[in-house]
C-alpha cells in the first residue's frame, strides 16, 4: 500500500480525526520539571549527552533545531495508524499528501501547509533570557520568525517549580547602551541581565502572547505553548539558575559576519515593545469565554494575534457536546476521559517513551465544521481539552475585551 492510500484510509477509518503518538523533546539545558506525564525512569530516554526530556509537542510538522546529534524527525508528529502495530507516518507527510483535505484551501494557499504547532514547557527552574528572532533577521539565517504565546493550565501544574513568574522585556526607563554593554561582558561574567527587566507572576488558567522579537524568560511553571513554525533564538542570559550558557547561544542564528556586531545582535530586539509601559495591558490574555452552559464550557486561552489561536474545552461528567469550528485544529486531552466522536480519549496518568496515546488528536478542517462530539463518561471528573489553531480561524478575538484588561 502506498502512503498516499495509508494516509487516505487512515483519514477515513479515523472519521476525518488522526489520532497521533505523543512526542517528547530533550533539551541539552537546565532540568526537567517532570510534569509531562511521562514515567520517571524514561526522562533521559535520549541518552545522558542530549540531556533530559522538557518538552512535548503537538500537531508539529517541523523538526526540532536540537544540534548535529537530533533525528531528523525529532520533534515531528506522527499518526498512529493502530493500536495493535507500531505503523505511523508523519502529520508532515499527511499535510503534504492531502493538503487542502487535511487543513483547507486557506492555509495550502498562503502558507503551503500547516503553519504552527503547540508544546508543553516543563522546567523546574526559569528559562534563560532569551529573545525569538523577527521574521526578517530569521530569513538571514534561513528560517522563518517565531512569535508564541503561553497558557497555564492548572492540571498540570500541581507545582511550580523554583520561580512562578517571567520576565518580560527591559523596563521602560533602561537604554539600549545598558543592555549592549552587558551583551558586550558576556564572557566576563555573570552579567545579571535580569535586572533590567520585568518579571509578572503567573496566575493559571492564564496566559500571555509573546510576539518575536520580545526578550522573555520563562516561569518554571508547565505551560501549554502554540507557535509559529520555528524554533529559533538568541539567548541574552550568561548564567542561569547557576548554569553558564556559552556565547554561541547568543549568536548562533547571526550570519556569520555579524557574530561579533553587538549593534546587529541588539537589533533582534523590537525595542519599542520590549520597553512598552503597558506591557502587561498589551499581551497578558485572560480567558475569554465563549459559551458557558449546564453541560460545557469553552474559553479562548490563547487570541488577538496573526498566528494561532487556542480555545480550552470543558465538557462536565456525564454530558454530551457538539462543536464546531471554522478551521482545522490539533489537540490534547489534559484531564478526563471519554469519546471524541468514534474515538476514546483520555488524560494518561503515566506514559512510557515510545508509548501510543489516546490523549492527542489532529482534526481535519471538514470535522472541524461538521461539529465533534465529546462525550464525557465520568461521573465526577471533568472532560478537559486544549485545541491548537493555525491564524485562519474566523472567530478567534482580536482584542482583548475592556473589562478583563
């Protein structure tokens, strides 16, 4: 059987719905917050010298940029073809198959593809200070920009590790000569960046959007993340949480003429938004709820950009729900049990490596608008879902609304 015959009957035998297989990101930096669901004895399942799993992603179609050592597919997502074999192929091959059948003719069109994908962000301690490159110093280097936006789900995030808050930007007052001089001492020692900055503390059930260019260093909270297709960034930050991060972290995606060009390495900074006096007014997004009824809830958890979207769905034990949506969309299951149409979903309790899931999905934009139905089948525990979406979805808010600013 060809793929494209694999891909066909999968799709069809699926009711328009892949079911994928959970996939697990080592990071060489820092250490692992161990809220992925993922068993304790599997957290180096890479090998000591990759480092220790921090990351999961969903609905990728993008591989992780994780050094020479990385599989060409690390990162990628695969669908699950069945429970009682092994056979999968990528959602990178299917949307490249199908194309228009999978995402619809709006994203085929202006971006060739699925455009973004999602991630859980699990570290015990804060993230370096560190900075996503705009789309157009990305394109020197090859790539594309990376805008992103967080979401703290109270379900996984029994803890929160060392530090509940992100720095975001510099504060209004500091120049650009203060952060080019500690970009200038950065094998010189700690340089203590951080303290030009803003930190705000995470409240979950919460979020913020990150657009590129914005330095930030993330909570040691597990936070849900849709994202451009990218993964690329410059790291300000010399030392944190005690580790020491050597210079090719700040310039690895500078052309190789403009490494030691402070001036250059400054201008990866929107500065204007870094500085912004109403940051918090401009980029926290609350929850926006769209229906809230006897039998379910749905809220918007990520909104008001050009990129992507993400709702969080809640159906209540023992209810049944249909919904519809405008656009394609991948998700993950963070609490509960239940269906998803002919489908059985559910929050894993432990997960090995290499295991399949029944917790994540990806929906065909032709399911999406013929509606789904979840159907809860607990009696006392929510059924809880986050749904990812590319930029075409036609209801996602463009603001903020005055009264939760």
């Amino acid at each position: 059987m060809s793929n494209k015959s694999l891909i066909e009957k999968t799709l069809e035998q699926g009711g328009g719905i892949f079911r994928l297989n959970p996939v697990f990101v080592p990071r060489p930096n820092g250490k692992a917050g161990r809220r992925l669901k993922l068993h304790p004895n599997d957290y180096y399942a890479y090998g000591l010298i990759r480092g220790s799993i921090k990351e999961r992603w969903f609905a990728s179609t993008i591989a992780a940029q994780n050094g020479p050592l990385a599989g060409a597919d690390e990162g990628l997502s695969y669908v699950a073809v069945s429970y009682d074999n092994d056979e999968k192929f990528t959602l990178k091959e299917a949307v490249e198959t199908l194309g228009a059948g999978i995402v619809g003719e709006e994203l085929v069109k202006k971006y060739g593809g699925w455009p973004m994908y999602s991630k859980y962000f699990d570290y015990v301690d804060p993230l370096f200070h560190h900075v996503h490159l705009m789309f157009e110093h990305a394109k020197n280097v090859g790539k594309l920009g990376k805008p992103e936006s967080y979401y703290f789900p109270p379900q996984l995030n029994n803890y929160t590790g060392t530090l509940d808050a992100t720095y975001f930007g510099f504060d209004p007052d500091v120049k650009p000569e203060q952060v080019k001089q500690r970009l200038r001492d950065y094998l010189k020692g700690d340089t203590r960046i951080t303290e030009l900055s803003r930190a705000y503390r995470v409240t979950l059930g919460t979020g913020w959007y990150t657009p590129a260019g914005v330095i930030h260093a993330p909570a040691s909270v597990l936070t849900y993340e849709p994202q451009w297709n990218a993964d690329v960034n410059a790291v300000y930050e010399n030392v944190a949480s005690g580790e020491i991060y050597p210079r090719e972290f700040l310039v690895a995606e500078c052309p190789t003429d403009k490494k030691e060009d402070i001036d250059y390495i400054f201008s990866l900074l929107d500065w204007e938004k870094n500085i912004d006096p109403s940051y918090r007014k401009h980029y926290f997004r609350p929850p926006v709820t769209v229906v809230s009824d006897k039998a379910h809830t749905e809220k918007w958890v990520s909104y008001a950009n050009e990129y992507f979207g993400a709702k969080e769905l809640t159906v209540q034990p023992g209810e049944s729900v249909t919904v519809k949506d405008p656009a394609a969309y991948g998700l993950i299951c963070v609490q509960g049990h239940g269906t998803l149409n002919k489908w059985e979903i559910e929050a894993p309790t432990l997960l090995r490596f290499g295991q399949q899931s029944t917790d994540e999905f990806f929906v065909a934009e032709s399911t999406a608008k013929a509606g789904v139905t979840l159907v809860n089948k607990s009696r006392v525990e929510p059924l809880v879902i986050l749904k990812h979406f590319g930029p075409n979805h036609t209801e996602m808010p463009k603001t903020v609304p005055a009264e939760l600013q």
